[in-house]
C-alpha cells in the first residue's frame, strides 16, 4: 500500500510539472478578439456627475454597499435573510477608495472587460458571477441572488466608474489589476515566514494586530478600522489574498497604508515574505468549500493556488521557476 501511494504521489507531482502553468495559453484563452490600439487615461469619475435619479440611486447605494459592506449584507445585520458575507470585511478592504485606487484591483474599466475567461472556473463568466466569486471567497459568505438590488447595485456602480472605457479596452488602462512583484526573483527565490514575520511585526501589527485581528469599529454590523488578516473573520482559503504572489502584488503597491506604486514602502521581496507569513498554515483562516474543484485545467492553473494535501509546498511559498513554463 505504501509503495503504491508513493507511486501516485510521484505520478501527479510529474503530472503537475509537465503540466505547469502556461502564461501563454491563459493569454489566448483569454483573448476576445479585440486589442485597443490608443491610448486611455486612468481616470476616476467625480461623483457629483452621479445623476439625481433612478440610476442615480443605485449608484449610489452600490458605492454604500462597497465601502460599508457589513453594515447592508454583514454577518451581524439584524435581518437573517439579509447577511450575505461571512465576515465583517468591506469589499474596499481590498479594492481600497471604493475600488478606485490604481493598482489596488479597481473597478475602473471593469465593466468593460465583462464577460471573460475565467481559469478559476475554466468557463466564460459575468461580472455577477465575479462579484459571487468575491461574497464567497473574500467575504467567506454567500452568493448574491443576480437579480437583487444590491446586485444590481454594485454593477451600477462599477458601470459608472468604467464610463469612458471602450469594450475590450480595459486591458489597456494602466493602473487596473494589480503591478507585478519582480517575477525573476520568485522563479528563483522561495518566500521566507520567518522574515516576513520580521517585516510584519515592524510594518504590520500597529494596524492589523500581532496576532492579526484587526482592529474592530465598536457597534454591531460596523466593520473594522483595520481587517484582521487571518482569523474566523478574515477570508477563506479560496480567495486571491490567499495565494503568495497576489497577496504580495497587492501589499508592495497598497501596504502600508500611503503605499503606491510609485512610491512603494516594502521592497519586493518584503513583500513577498510578509505575504507568505500571513498566509501560513498555523494562522487559521476558513476553508472554502469545493476548493479542490477550482482551477480544474493545470495549464491555466494559477501558479500560487496552495491546496494543502494536494499541491506541494512550492506553490505556497515557491520558488516558483519549476510551475510557471
């Protein structure tokens, strides 16, 4: 029994090199057919052209809804049928300024780049099953029913921060996504913990908490001044932040707090390091369900998706220079 276990678990460690992730592939999977040529401008709407009507409204309470998520679909709302998200996290806790802040996932253009492969899934999605993607992952909640207002609400609000840009142009906006952490470097170099603990206890306790609690607004269904970043109310397993070089992209241009990419605070590789400490397995965080069915295809697999019992330890931490082809 033990030599065939080892046999399987040599044939899909040799399965999952000779299928690692292809950066290529993802690219023409995720072609449309369409490449914008010009030249955009990152460019955040000034909400008093929001229009004093019906539309008007709902952008409104979508923009509500972003920034003070747990107080409309929190898991402390005084209607049951009403709390949606797991945890007490605002959708701006990672999409920071209401989803316009540049390089800090925005919404700018994210209308624009609707429906679109999703390796996640290995399907077409919609900005609603984006957005669910998000309630259940980040939020560790619950899918929002596609036709509620609050649904529509969000895609409101996303549709008029995204005024301007051209269908299939969003790939073009500089400043949506996410800057890339020095990619040489992960190929190459593992992310240390124990450093990164170094750098949290320096540049991220005062905020998040030595054990990573955050820091809690008082009242019911308030939030927090600062997110916990492990812990019952943080994300689940599932979500992006969860995978080393995502949580490191995000932290290098955002973290600490005044960060840009511009003027960054942490070096690449501190934030390669403070990103793998937050997310190591002695720091409890939910699990999410069905996880082992994400990414089903290992070609367009993402290279830091770390499903303990599963994937081996180098696509938690890397180095990562034997998964990406």
């Amino acid at each position: 029994m033990k030599k065939f276990i080892k046999i399987v678990t040599l044939s899909a460690l040799c399965t999952s090199a000779l299928f690692g992730f292809d950066p290529k592939v993802l690219s023409e999977r995720s072609n449309t057919g369409y490449k914008y040529e010009g030249k955009l401008e990152y460019k955040i709407p000034d909400v008093n052209t929001i229009p004093d009507n019906q539309f008007g409204e709902l952008v409104k309470y979508g923009k509500e809804l972003i920034v003070h998520t747990s107080k409309y679909i929190g898991p402390e709302v005084e209607d049951p049928k009403m709390r949606f998200a797991g945890n007490n996290l605002q959708c701006q806790t990672c999409h920071l300024d209401a989803g316009t802040k540049a390089y800090s996932a925005p919404f700018i253009g994210t209308t624009a780049a609707f429906p679109q492969y999703r390796p996640r899934e290995d399907t077409i999605g919609t900005l609603a099953e984006r957005i669910n993607g998000c309630m259940q992952r980040s939020m560790n909640g619950y899918p929002l029913p596609q036709d509620s207002k609050e649904m529509k609400a969000m895609e409101a609000y996303m549709f008029w921060l995204s005024q301007g840009i051209p269908v299939g142009g969003a790939t073009a906006l500089e400043g949506r996504g996410l800057a890339k952490i020095d990619r040489k470097m992960i190929k190459k170099q593992a992310a240390n913990p124990e450093k990164g603990k170094v750098v949290y206890e320096q540049q991220c306790a005062s905020c998040h908490g030595i054990n990573g609690e955050g820091i809690k607004n008082e009242g019911r269904a308030n939030g927090y001044i600062y997110p916990p970043l492990w812990g019952e109310d943080s994300y689940n397993k599932g979500a992006g932040m969860y995978r080393v070089l995502k949580a490191a992209d995000f932290i290098k241009s955002n973290m600490p707090l005044g960060a840009t990419k511009e003027n960054p605070i942490l070096t690449d590789e501190e934030a390669y390091n403070v990103a793998a400490y937050m997310n190591m397995d002695s720091h409890y965080r939910p699990e999410k369900i069905n996880r082992k069915n994400d990414f089903p295809d290992e070609v367009v697999k993402a290279p830091d998706v770390y499903r303990e019992g599963i994937e081996t330890k180098e696509h938690q931490v890397g180095p990562f220079g034997k998964i990406i082809k």
